[in-house]
C-alpha cells in the first residue's frame, strides 16, 4: 500500500496529532476525577443516548469491497512503511493516553470521550472503508488491524475495544454490506463524527457457541422481528448503531443491523471481571422490528466474521501479554531478595523466557491467519489456532505475570492484575472487535 495517496495522507494527519500534548487536550485528568459512570444504575432502560438519523438509501446490489491483497511471493513479515507509521502513531497515542488514563477509566467503567473522539479524528474507522465509499482502504488490510490491534493494546486493552468497537461495525458493513446498506451507513463514519457503534455476538449463557444463537429473528410480513438477549455490547448505553448476531428464519446465524432508536431495543450495564472502560453492556431485544434489508451478508459472511473477530481478539491478546512481559522483565531485575535480583533464579528466569516464547508464538499464527484472510485465502486453520493459543497463551502469560510479581500482582498498585484480567476475555468474548 506504500502508494495509495489518501492512507498517506491520512498517516500525515496521525502524526501531527501525535505530536500535540494529548493528556491535557483530551482532559483525561478532569475524567479521572469525576470517575463516575451510568453503570450504577441497574436494569434494562431506553437508550437514552442524543441519537442520529440514517438516511436511509435503496439498493440490494453488492456494495464496494476492498480487493484482495497480492501476494510477494516472499514469506515477510516485515510492515510496509504505511503501516509501520500508524502503528509507530497509535502506540505513541496508546502510550501517552490509553495507559496512563487506564485505571481512571476501570474505575468509571467507561473510556472518556475525548479519547474516542481522538480515535475518530485519526481515522481508526477508515482503515478498512474503500476509497471510493470515503475510507483508506484500496486493499484488505486485516493484517493492518492485527497491528492496530496490538498497538492499542499495549497502552490498555479495556479502552483500546472502545476504541475499535466503531470500527468493527464500518468494517462488517463495507465487508459485506449492500450497495444500500453501504451508502446509508458508513458516510456517518467517514465524516468526521464516528457514530458509536457494536457488533454485538455474545450472549449470557454457558459454553456459548455463536453458531447456536439463542437470539432470533422471524419474518413478520416485509421485515423481521427480533427477539432474545444479548452481551458484550461495548458502550451500549450510548451506541447509535448495532450489527447484532442472531438465528434468522430460513438462513440460521446471520448479522442483523439494528439501529439503536428501534422500538423494543433496551440496555443494561454489564460489568464484567476485566474490560472495564469498554463500557460493556446487555441488549434485550423485544420484538424489534426492522426492515427486510436489514440482515448483512450471508451465512458464509457471518462465519468468516467470527473468524476475523477472533483473529482481532487474538492481535488484542499480544498487545496486552506484550505489557505483562515487558513490565515483568524490568520487575525481575529490580526486584531483590536474599541480596540479588529475583532475575538470577533459574526458575525466574525460565518463566520470563518460556512468556517470550510464548508470545513469539502467538504473534506469528495470529499474523499468519491476517494474511491469508487478506489475500483472500482459506484461514479457517489459521483463524482457529490463533484463537487457541491467544486464550491459552495469553492466559498463560497473564497468569506467569501475576506470580512473578508474587503478592505485588495482586495489588492494584501494578498493572499486572488488571492485564490478567483483561486476557481472560480472549477466550471467551465473541465479535466486538473485527479486522
């Protein structure tokens, strides 16, 4: 991609807002100090959120893809010199904003909003939007969003998926949006004013599978109801918009675009163990009614966003497990005990070693399974091990993390146990996020 002009021009736009002084300009002190969020109120209300309209435009032909990426011939895994500037942008940003304001955010179970204009000004949500429709894109770049991904990551995992959750949604629909879908919704996300957005799969109940969704939707004359209860919908109190996995009659799990003034569509908070400022949230759907072009894609298009949503899980999971490493690495060889570092144990440091290892591993399947997703490749191997090893591994290396800090990982004083906690969500979350 080193001559699409339009990602040059909008990496030029990163870095000048990467050079200003974003902790003052995004006032994440004043959020740290008011610290309060909606999530104390309990059960289902409204949405009660300042809503947009979409102009809603007609057509069912296929909408604009990105095409697929050329393959070199060359097995490298070296960025191109695009992605290497926003992701050199993004991690100065996730540096200088994300981490420090990470535990303020936890605390009012939201991201500030001055953090997800930031995002918005930066272009997060025209990575994958074909040039012709406003976005960055003229290739798939899911290997793009593994790095982004990653990047945010680093600086916090809970407000790096508020971040991207807007961007999931832009992406599905230029994915796999009809030419009507596509112009009545994603102009809103390449205008300036990113709409709060979730693609919203989960739900609350054991060993969920997101091929036996328990949420419905039945024909009803010209449209379809929807009906069931859903989880895991980041900022749901305040989107405008969903793309909600559900079991559509005569075609089984489909996505379903659910915009939030609908009738019938309620939200709770939905605090969970880690993830805090992603602000999750419930859905209670009841019977909500929506158009017949309302459903995005086909059964086949529904499983392959499962597969780039877990590859995009898996690229949060080395961003996050990057942290731990980093952090334990610098821990071992400060820390003393019986008047040495803890690093000259032989069990120490084994343990940071088998972590790196680890994490190599991780980072190789999960940018494997981005690349042949963006050549336009069979990933399903790919996309299922990256899935593993990012649950086991992470976890793995979440858990190391906390033991080596001995009863200093359990505290709050270090970030360790909140990126624990964190990367107990990769195996177990579904959709959100998206690449």
């Amino acid at each position: 991609m080193a001559g699409n002009d339009p990602m040059a021009y909008g990496l030029r736009v990163l870095n000048k807002l990467a050079s200003s002084d974003k902790l003052d300009r995004l006032g994440l002190r004043r959020f740290a100090e008011r610290a309060v969020h909606s999530g104390t109120r309990s059960g289902f209300q409204a949405i009660g959120a300042a809503q947009r309209t979409f102009t809603k435009v007609a057509g069912g032909g296929q909408g604009d893809r990105p095409a697929a990426s050329q393959p070199s011939g060359v097995f490298d895994l070296t960025p191109t010199e695009d992605q290497q500037m926003i992701v050199e942008v993004i991690s100065e940003f996730a540096a200088e904003v994300l981490r420090p304001g990470a535990e303020a955010a936890e605390q009012a179970d939201d991201t500030p909003k001055e953090v997800l204009a930031q995002t918005g000004e930066f272009g997060l949500s025209l990575i994958n939007i074909p040039e012709s429709l406003g976005g960055l894109a003229e290739e798939r770049s899911a290997v793009t969003g593994v790095l982004v991904a990653e990047a945010l990551a680093h600086g916090d995992m809970g407000q790096a998926v508020a971040c991207m959750a807007p961007s999931a949604v832009a992406t599905a629909i230029s994915l796999w949006g009809t030419e009507g879908q596509q112009q009545t919704y994603l102009p809103a996300f390449t205008e300036g004013d990113v709409p709060t957005a979730a693609l919203v799969v989960a739900e609350p109940q054991p060993l969920f599978d997101p091929f036996a969704l328990q949420a419905v939707a039945k024909r009803d004359g010209s449209g379809w109801v929807l009906n069931g209860l859903k989880s895991g919908a980041v900022r749901g109190a305040e989107a405008e918009l969903f793309v909600v996995a559900a079991d559509v009659e005569g075609r089984g799990p489909s996505m379903v675009i659910v915009e939030a003034n609908a009738d019938g569509l309620a939200v709770a908070p939905d605090p969970g163990m880690g993830l805090r400022a992603a602000g999750l949230s419930r859905l209670q759907l009841t019977d909500v009614r929506v158009e017949a072009d309302a459903i995005l894609g086909s059964a086949a298009d529904y499983r392959d966003m499962i597969r780039l949503s877990r590859i995009a899980w898996a690229g949060l999971a080395l961003g996050t497990a990057k942290s731990v490493l980093e952090y334990v690495k610098e821990y071992v060889v400060t820390r003393e005990a019986f008047g040495e570092p803890i690093a000259h144990r032989q069990a120490v440091a084994f343990t940071v070693a088998d972590m790196a290892i680890e994490l190599e591993g991780m980072r190789l399947v999960t940018l494997k399974a981005a690349s042949r997703a963006e050549r336009g490749s069979d990933y399903a191997r790919e996309a299922a091990l990256a899935r593993r090893l990012s649950s086991e591994y992470g976890m793995k290396i979440g858990t190391d993390g906390v033991q080596m800090l001995g009863g200093h990982g359990f505290v709050k004083e270090h970030p360790v146990e909140r990126w624990y906690r964190d990367l107990r969500a990769v195996g177990v979350m579904e959709g959100a996020v998206l690449v």
